[in-house]
C-alpha cells in the first residue's frame, strides 16, 4: 500500500510557475529607460462602455528605443486613450497626432531608479511568498500521505524533492530580479 503513494510535484511545479510568470508580467509593466509595448497593457479605456485593454483599440508600436506610439482606430476613443494613459500612474504625457498617441520615454534619474529598484523587490518578495505557500502545501499533502501509511524513507524522499522545487524556483525569482534591477540601474 505504501509504495502507491504519490505527491503530484507536477502540480506544484506548475504553480510555482504560475508565480514565477505572475513575476514576470509585474517586472514588464515596470517602467526601465527603454519603450516597451508591455508598458501600456495593463491601461484600460472606457471604450464603448466598458473598459478595454489599449491594445484591443489600437496597434501598439515601439518606433525607437524611447518612443511608444499607439495608432487608435476609432477617432472617437483617441481623447479616452489620452485620458487613461495620463490617469495610468507611468508618469508619462502622451503627444497627439491625428490618431496616434505617441508616448515619448524620459531619462529615468537616479533616485527614481532607486524607487524602481524597491518596487522590483518587493515584486519578487511577493513571487517567493507565492512559491513558499506551495511548498507548504506540498509538505501538508506528506505530511497527509505520512499519516495514510507513507514509510519515513518515502516521506523524507518527497520533502526533499518539494524543498529542492522549491529552492530552484525561489533562485530564478532571485535572478530575475538581479537582471531586472540591472536594467533598470543601467544608465
């Protein structure tokens, strides 16, 4: 009976990654030097009476390395876009031209670099709590199978293969925090 029981590591990898493109997501909406298109996505605009993603009303490009353009399709909906890219908190104040937003990219100074840096960290804080709760779910499911007749070898055998998930996923949150930060402090 013993040796039928399993903990699905699978499953617990999989969430684990789920936090780590969680990570990734929040560290591509932070603001580095550089354009990037993932800037504008998480903006919504009161299009048609419902808030919309900008890029389901216009096509985001990167022209150059410190320009975001945004071409609106309907004329109709360039002030809203204008408005909610102003209200979005990037710190940056879009150009009229016709229909095409452009969004030029400042110089980032030192202490706001700084800032950038703290918000990063405490992104990646956020992605290791999320890891660590799956390895504490991942330790009861053992903990579980200990009680439903798991021999001490095969519970010491599981715990070790969670904490090694666990300390593999929490070193890649550490190193894409340390090429982030790098990015963001690279002049």
């Amino acid at each position: 009976m013993s040796d039928e029981i399993e903990i699905d590591t699978d499953d617990l990898e999989r969430r684990m990654k789920g936090a780590m493109e969680a990570l990734r997501h929040e560290f591509a909406s932070l603001r580095t030097g550089r354009a990037s298109a993932s800037m504008v996505e998480p903006i919504m605009v009161d299009a048609y009476g419902s808030p919309t993603p900008i890029n389901q009303i216009g096509t985001v490009n990167v022209p150059e390395p410190r320009m975001v353009t945004i071409n609106i399709w309907d004329k109709g909906l360039v002030g809203k876009a204008e408005k909610a890219i102003r209200e979005s908190g990037l710190g940056i104040n879009p150009q009229l031209n016709g229909t095409i937003i452009m969004l030029p990219i400042p110089e980032l100074n030192e202490e706001r670099r700084r800032e950038l840096t703290k918000v990063a960290a405490q992104y990646a804080e956020s992605a290791r709590v999320a890891i660590r709760n799956v390895r504490r779910d991942g330790m009861d499911q053992v903990k579980k199978a200990k009680s439903a007749g798991m021999s001490e070898d095969d519970q010491k055998f599981w715990e070790g293969a969670v904490q090694e998930l666990t300390d593999k996923m929490i070193a890649s949150v550490d190193q894409a925090l340390e090429s982030k930060q790098a990015e963001i402090m690279q002049v």
